[in-house]
C-alpha cells in the first residue's frame, strides 16, 4: 500500500517527495533483510503510520517504522525528530490500528508482539542516502 500523490499529477512538494523516497527506501532495505512489509502509510485515526511490517526475528515482532529524514544535521540529527507530541501520535495510531485488528486493505493483523522501530535516512557520502534502524525507539 504505497501512498498516493495529494490529488493531481505533481501536487506533492519536494519535501513530501523526499520523504515519500525516504520510506521507499527503507521498505525495500526491510524486505533485502527478510523482513515483511504488510503496509505503507496507514491511516489510523489523526495518525499516520509509515510503515508496518513482520520482523522475522527472531523473536518474530509486528513492527510499526517510523521513518525521519534529514537533507542536513544544521539543525540536529533525524533522531531527535521524533519528539513527545509524534511518540503520542504514535502510540495513538498503533493503538487504533491494533483495535480494529486488520489492515486497511482488510487483512487481518499478524497476532505477534508489538514494536515500534525508527528508521533515519540521511544523505550520505557523494548524495547516496545512508539509512540506519533503531530498535524499540519508544523505550518503553
């Protein structure tokens, strides 16, 4: 479920697009790991979640990723984006989308443990985009 563009060809700013590659590219590095990708850009309520997958482990997880980029650290690392309002969101969506029990394509959710991973994806060396996955990024 790849998110669409915001209503006519080329409505979508260069941020969102960036964004938009940012997710693309941590799906296909998910899925080069064993990983499998359930769902893009789901709508859970006022929450959007970028991806949810299977972790194959082990343990084997259902793992909701969030994905932050960054052009530049000018104004601090990807890390840091994820602040107290987007882990609220987050908890909000994950909790919305774990109550109906199913995807929006109406697949039913995988019953495993919840996680809740953060991806960053930053220019890398030459522009070529360097990705890294931290594990259980709400801590608690």
């Amino acid at each position: 479920m790849d998110r669409m563009a915001d209503g006519p060809a080329g409505t979508r700013t260069s941020r969102q697009l960036l964004g938009d590659a940012a997710e693309r590219l941590v799906a296909e590095r998910l899925t080069a790991r064993g990983w499998r990708v359930l769902a893009r850009n789901v709508h859970a309520g006022r929450s959007e979640l970028d991806i949810v997958a299977v972790d194959p482990g082990p343990p084997r997880r259902l793992v909701v990723v969030e994905v932050r980029w960054r052009r530049s650290r000018e104004f601090g690392l990807p890390e840091e984006t994820l602040d107290h309002a987007k882990r609220a969101r987050l908890r909000r969506g994950i909790a919305r989308l774990l109550g109906g029990g199913h995807l929006p394509d109406g697949s039913e959710l995988p019953h495993l443990p919840i996680a809740v991973d953060l991806a960053v994806v930053e220019p890398g060396v030459g522009g070529r985009p360097t990705a890294r996955l931290y594990r259980d990024a709400l801590g608690d």
